[in-house]
C-alpha cells in the first residue's frame, strides 16, 4: 500500500514526465539483453550543464569523436552479446565528462539497476560524485527522477525506477571486500590504472552479477606503467566475454593545427620522419584510420612545447597505440621512437611461431620433465631451437627479487652474435618454487 501511495505521489509531483520515460523506453532492452541507444543518450545529455576549466559551466553540446567512438563500440559489443569492457584512454578526450553523464543516465533508464561508482581514492570519489549531483540538478524535471536516498556513499530513486548508484574508492581498506553483498549489476570503474591493489579488483569482480542481461561493466584508465589493469587490457584483447577499446588522441575532433595558425604550422610542418611513418601506417593498418597532416603538426606542437621534448611522457598521456600508452617511466636508456618500432616489427607475419612446452620439477633433477603444450598456454615459449656452435646468454628473474610486486618467475635465453642479440626462449610462471626455478635454468643452460 505505501508502495502504491508513493508512486501515486510522484506521478502527480510533475518529477516524472514522458521526456525521460521516452529515454528509458528507447534505451531498454534488445535482442541479447542491454542495448545502448546513443541518441537517446545524445538527447539526454544536450540537457545537462559540465563544468569546464575554461568557462565554468556550460551545455554539454555536441560529443567528441573520442565519445562518440566509445559509445559506437559498446553499442556494438552490447550487440556481440559482451557486457564487460576495458578502456584504455589518453589524457584529455571527454572521457571523464562522458562518463559522469552516463553514470546519471544509466541507473535513470535501466528500472532496478544495482550501480556502483568506484575512483581510485577517497578524494576524486567525492569529487565526482559532487560534480554528478551538479549536473543531474541541473537537468529539467522531465529528465530526471526525484531522488529517494542521497548521502556520501549512495544516490538512490524511488520506484517506478529503483536504481541505486553506490560510490565507493579502492584501496579504502588493507584487506578489500570492495562491493561485497551488493549484487552489482553496472558498473563505472574510474582509472584503474591508478587503483593501488589488485585485491581491489578482484574482490569487485566477485561481487558482479554475471547473469543478469541488463549488467554493464565499464573499467576505464590511463596507463601508468605496467600493472594490473596492463594485464587486463592484454586479456581483454584476446577474450571472448569482454572488449577491449583503445581510445588515442587522433580521434579527438580539436587535436588539430591548420594553416590559418601559421605561426604554429610554420614552426611544426615538414616531412614525415622515419619514425613518424612506422606509427601512421601502424594506425592506417589496425584502424583503418589515416592521420592528417594538421593531426601531425598538432602532434609535433604538443612535443615541443607541452611536454618539453620528453617522448615518453607524450607517448604515456597520448599515445598513437595501445603499446605506447605502457610506459615504465625512468632513464630514457633507449628512445620511446626505437621501443615503438621493436614492438611493430614483433607484430610482423615473418617471425617463427613459438612452440610451446611444460616444464614440471620433481623430487630430483633428472626426474623433471618437459611436455609440449599449446603455445597459448605455455609456460615456456622456444622460438628457436639451441644449436651447438651457438653462444647464448640465460637470464632468471626468481619471484620478487626486484620488488615485492615482481611476482612472477621470468627466464630468458638469447643468441649472441657480435653485432645482436636474439631472444630463443623465454619462461614465464606466476607459480613455482627456488629449487624448481634453479633446476630450470640449469636445464636450459644444458640444452
């Protein structure tokens, strides 16, 4: 009976109008479950109000390519039947603002949605979780419902809807139990790449429904060197149950320099390099894309004169490739220019297929063993195989000798050649034992 009577309430309220019944009804559900209708998302934002660092407040207006991209390749994974996604994003595309919109219109469209909002402290959950309460205020009436709960940790609506929106940050507590008994069903995971633990993401995948066709998780980050969410933007790349999405600078409407500002084009146009070449034909050949000469000076410009000819902060904050966005930032003892053009040539269709192999230490040494395996699951990967005239170098890398984190036994073997080396072998393994290890590299030493 009071379930009724306050849903008779807001019906007569005037809160809950046909602008974003509409909404909710075009959003919906589609042949697999969730769709994502962009339009209506489109009409839904062009009624809010973004804070922007250069002129307060203003209309959201049109959305970027960068935007548009992203929400093209959800749409389209939501269509393939993926409902989980990795995005892997440069500084500065709308990014941010995108998804504070979409954290609004989500739960608002999708009746009952279980959402949860996660940052990577305390300080930039509250932060966005004040800018989100700005811009729903902000909306008309007909596009918004009235609001049943709201506190620091939850924003809440009353029925007809019933979406609840948490916010929570990682790395809160020393042993996570990050969405717990909350049965989440959407989810805005924010810079990941900044999340102190893993623990985090693993405690969060634990609590998210994986049956429920309306469920939408979204794990977005910039690199920052080669962590957790490394690995899972390598995994995503390869799965079947979840899509990776690169969004580079170079599909950014703004990043651009035309002629008319001659004094920059005048500076930055000229020739391609060598190097500039690898990556653009790398970008035409993976996304079909062709960069444009005022992208190219943009790109120069951006260089020179924002980041002070460090390449390898560029290629970090925007990068050309996916591979570039990785960065393990220090000493640059080898250029970021000749690291791109070592990780084009390893994608070439000319290198030897590894074969692969499980190496299994018993009680004694000559007791081990070594099994062939698929390559895609195989410890030890052999490109080449040792021959008797050659001279190799062997490498081990046992588990958290360089730091606590370094958690994962590495060998490696090269040929030696006066002028190169050669990469033969390499083992990798995130278990294992020291005696194993040494038996290991006392075994490839042999061969």
């Amino acid at each position: 009976m009071a379930r009724q009577l306050l849903q008779q309430i807001i019906a007569l309220s005037g809160f809950v109008l046909p602008a974003i019944e509409r909404e909710r009804v075009t959003h919906g559900e589609g042949s697999t479950g969730l769709r994502l209708n962009i339009e209506a998302f489109e009409e839904f934002s062009s009624h809010l109000e973004i804070p922007s660092k250069d002129q307060g407040l203003i209309p959201f207006g049109r959305f970027y390519g960068t935007q548009r991209y992203v929400l093209r390749e959800i749409q389209r994974g939501l269509a393939d039947g993926i409902h989980d996604f990795i995005i892997l994003k440069g500084r500065q595309l709308g990014m941010t603002t995108l998804m504070d919109s979409f954290r609004l219109f989500h739960p608002q469209t999708v009746a009952g949605t279980q959402g949860m909002f996660v940052s990577n402290s305390d300080e930039n959950r509250d932060f966005r979780r004040d800018v989100c309460l700005e811009m729903l205020n902000s909306l008309p009436r007909t596009y918004r419902y009235p609001v049943r709960i709201n506190n620091r940790y939850l924003l809440a609506w009353p029925p007809p809807n019933n979406s609840r929106l948490m916010f929570d940050a990682a790395g809160a507590r020393v042993q996570s139990d990050l969405g717990r008994s909350r049965g989440i069903n959407f989810l805005d995971a924010d810079e990941v790449g900044l999340w102190p633990s893993e623990q985090d993401v693993e405690a969060l995948r634990a609590s998210l429904s994986e049956r429920n066709p309306r469920r939408l998780y979204l794990w977005n980050g910039t690199a920052r060197g080669f962590n957790m969410f490394y690995y899972m933007w390598e995994g995503a790349r390869t799965a079947t149950t979840q899509r990776a999405i690169f969004v580079p600078w170079w599909r950014h409407d703004d990043y651009r320099v035309g002629q008319s500002q001659s004094e920059i084009w005048d500076a930055y146009a000229g020739p391609v390099t060598e190097d500039e070449r690898l990556w653009i034909r790398a970008v035409l050949n993976e996304y079909d894309y062709e960069i444009e000469p005022e992208q190219l000076v943009w790109y120069r410009w951006v260089l020179a004169e924002k980041f002070y000819g460090n390449e390898t902060m560029r290629a970090q904050e925007f990068c050309c490739l996916p591979e570039d966005a990785f960065q393990s930032l220090g000493d640059r003892f080898i250029s970021p220019a000749d690291i791109q053009r070592l990780r084009l040539e390893l994608k070439s269709p000319d290198l030897p297929k590894p074969k692969g192999y499980e190496y299994t230490a018993a009680a004694h040494l000559d007791e081990s063993r070594l099994e062939p395996v698929a390559p895609g699951k195989a410890p030890l990967l052999i490109w080449e195989e040792p021959d008797e005239w050659g001279v190799y170098i062997i490498s081990g890398h046992p588990w958290g000798s360089s730091s606590p984190s370094a958690t994962q036994w590495v060998a490696q073997v090269y040929r030696a050649w006066p002028d190169r080396l050669v990469q033969c072998a390499e083992y990798t393994s995130d278990e294992g034992t020291t005696y194993a290890f040494a038996w290991l590299l006392i075994y490839l030493a042999g061969a």
